[in-house]
C-alpha cells in the first residue's frame, strides 16, 4: 500500500474545527447569503492525504485535479528507490507518488517559512505561489520505471525533467478547473510556462521578467547551492524507511525553516548559524548514497535490470510522454516483460548473487560495479554558492569530509 492514503474528500464548509488536527484552507472561501431564484453553486471540495512524513496533507480542489490525473497516477507504480527494495530493505518501497506529494508540502511550508522571516514587501503574486506550489508536486512526473535506473537503462540519453515538460502540458490540456485553466491561458500562459522553467530550474527560458521575485527558483530545483525542498522531502522519506542516520544525523530542517529572501529578491538566505545544518545535509545525502542509492548489490541489480530490458524491449528505450503508451510504463509491467530473461530470476532472489575478490572479475558471468561517491564537502560545492545572514560569529566550524567514497565490487551470478 502507498504511504501516502486519501483520508477523505469533504465539502470545505463542512469542515469547521472541532477538536480536530486537520490543518484547515489558510484562504476559506466566502460565505455568500443565497439569493431567491438563483441556484447556487455546489461547495468546493477538497481532499486529505495522510502522509508519513508530514502528517495530513490538504489538496485544494485545482491540485485534486492534478492528482487525479492519469500521468499523476501512474506514479503509484514507479518505486522511489528503484531496485533497493529487491536489493536491500522491503520496506523501502516507496513511490514517485508520495515523494511528489511530500515535495508539493514542503514547498508550501518553504514559502510561508521565507515570508515568515522576512522584510521582502514585494508580495508574491497568486498565480507565481500557484506556479512554485505545481512544479514541486510535478517535478518528478516524468520519472521512468524503476525512477533514476532507467536513466542508465536508456544509457543516459534520458533526462526525467526534460520529460516531465510534455506532462505538463498534457495536464494543463486537459484541465477543467478555474485556476488551472487561468494558469494555462492568462498572458500567454506564463503560469505553466513558469511551472516548467522552475522544474528544469533555469530562468532563462521565461518570456517574461520575474520582477524581483527570481527567489522562488531557489525552491524546486535550486541549481545555484542544491539546498531544494526536493532534497528536504526525499531525504526525510528515504531515511524514514532505510533508518541509516539518527534524528541528530537529520537535523536540518531549520535550513529550509528559517531562511528568508534577499533584500533583493533575488535568491534565498539562510541563517550562518544554520551552516553546520547545511553541511550536515549533504553528508546525509552522501551517506545514502553511499548506503542505499549507489550500494554495489543495487548497483548489481541495475545492470541486471538494464541489460533484460535491453534484450526483451528495446524499442522502449525511445518511448517518451508525449506518446499514449507512456502511461503503461511503470515497474509493474516492465518487471512482467523481462521475467522471460533467464537473469531477471537474480532481481527476485538476490541472494543468488555472490561477492568475489576483485582478481577474479575477468570470469564469465561476474558483474563489475565500480563507483566514485563525492563527498558531503565536494558535493556541497563552494561557500560562495550560498547566500547567508545574520550574525557571522554564529557559523560553526565542521569537520568537512572531502575524500570520496570508492567502489570496487565484483558479483557473480550463481
């Protein structure tokens, strides 16, 4: 089952507060007295998703939309983690679906946290917050089966963000509500031209200026230090299943909590004191990396997977979203297709799999995993990607961790 379950769907005026936990619509629509002879509209609706990580999650109705769109959907059938399930933990396996949801919530608490902590009078227009709160929930939605595995599946020549363009589109296209369509149509639909230049995270693409707002690309897919609500979520939600670092080893939600906005507008600060909190980030990513994304047995299993899919489908290999039959490429059906492979048997007992001394890789049937891992200060890159405030004296010193990781594995297939 998805860690991520539809709690219900309630007409908003319905929910009034009674010793209830549900966080409620920041903006509740207005009560209007009906008029005689006039019908009025039915309620809005929203829905309630019960996450693992955040808690209940409140859907308005044009994101309801979305997410009940086929290409959304379709995300229930795409694992987080790739093959990690089947290499190393059951229990992580996750999927697409309920990172993209944790994505779109963290967005949301990003953006009140920033104008919580600032002195930035420019007001972010409606249709921007709508804009920044989209690509979030949408920037994974191009992801392929198995998720970042198909990349090496395709040997490289996919790209899941540059697919999720034309998924975009094909929602937008099919959209009915009033805020989707205004996102759509409205000045020569900046909306979902916005949307889209914030999951590639490149400005440069808008036809139009930002004018004084260019900070929110520092939320969805921040290219200029890596600190993103992407990372904030999926860190959180990959750790919660794999338990590979203590509460002290994930303390960096104050990084994302108490940043604000330049006094420009330009880009996103965060506290000097918080600088620890931002090396200790990436040493997390690092060491998942390390432990569970890149670990030799998972990286075993991906060469199984590639090489299978490879010799039973490659025509797969050039399917993209904008065709009908994207929809039915997810795991489920890519994993039916290659159980005809004599070597899918070792995806499903890889226990089959057996280490060997690196002198002994030049055997029949061995598979070589060899990897380079950076580490948390390399991946971290220069301070002066980072914008920061407050008081200077505050900055922790850290022990930085520049070594990487090295890989060198040899398996064979029993």
């Amino acid at each position: 089952m998805s860690a991520s379950a539809v709690i219900r769907s309630l007409p908003s005026k319905l929910r009034e507060p009674h010793n209830s936990n549900i966080p409620l619509f920041q903006e509740q629509q207005q009560k209007q007295q009906p008029q005689h002879g006039i019908q009025q509209p039915p309620a809005r609706h929203s829905m309630l998703i019960e996450d693992e990580v955040h808690g209940i999650i409140e859907l308005p109705c044009y994101i309801q939309e979305i997410v009940e769109h086929p290409l959304f959907q379709r995300l229930k059938k795409v694992h987080q983690l790739g093959l990690v399930p089947w290499a190393l933990d059951k229990k992580a396996n996750q999927k697409r679906y309920d990172h993209c949801l944790g994505t779109y919530k963290s967005a949301q608490d990003h953006l009140k946290a920033i104008e919580r902590n600032s002195r930035y009078e420019l007001k972010l227009p409606d249709w921007c917050r709508q804009a920044v709160e989209i690509a979030a929930l949408l920037h994974d939605i191009g992801h392929g089966p198995m998720s970042h595995c198909w990349e090496s599946v395709c040997n490289y020549r996919f790209d899941h963000e540059k697919n999720a363009l034309a998924c975009v589109d094909r929602i937008f296209n099919d959209s009915h509500n009033r805020e989707l369509v205004s996102l759509r149509d409205d000045a020569s639909g900046r909306g979902v031209q916005l949307i889209k230049a914030l999951i590639l995270g490149c400005s440069d693409s808008l036809s139009f200026p930002m004018l004084g707002h260019n900070y929110i690309f520092d939320i969805v897919h921040n290219r200029r230090c890596g600190l993103d609500v992407d990372k904030w979520d999926y860190l959180r939600r990959d750790n919660k299943r794999v338990n590979v670092l203590n509460s002290d080893e994930m303390d960096f939600d104050d990084v994302f909590l108490q940043s604000r906005i330049s006094a420009d507008g330009q880009r996103i600060e965060y506290r000097y004191q918080d600088y620890h909190r931002i090396y200790r980030l990436f040493e997390a990513r690092s060491r998942l990396h390390v432990a569970v994304y890149q670990h030799p047995l998972t990286c075993a299993l991906d060469v199984i997977f590639s090489k299978a899919v490879q010799r039973l489908a490659p025509e797969l290999l050039n399917l993209r979203s904008e065709a009908p039959d994207w929809l039915q490429l997810h795991d489920e059906n890519i994993l039916d297709i290659i159980k005809m492979d004599p070597d899918s048997i070792y995806i499903h007992e890889p226990q089959r799999i057996v280490e060997m001394p690196p002198n002994e890789c030049s055997k029949s049937n061995v598979i070589r995993v060899q990897r380079v891992i950076p580490g948390p200060w390399e991946a971290m890159k220069s301070a002066k990607a980072f914008a920061f405030y407050g008081n200077k004296r505050k900055k922790r010193p850290i022990n930085r961790c520049e070594k990487p990781t090295m890989i060198n594995k040899c398996y064979k297939l029993q």
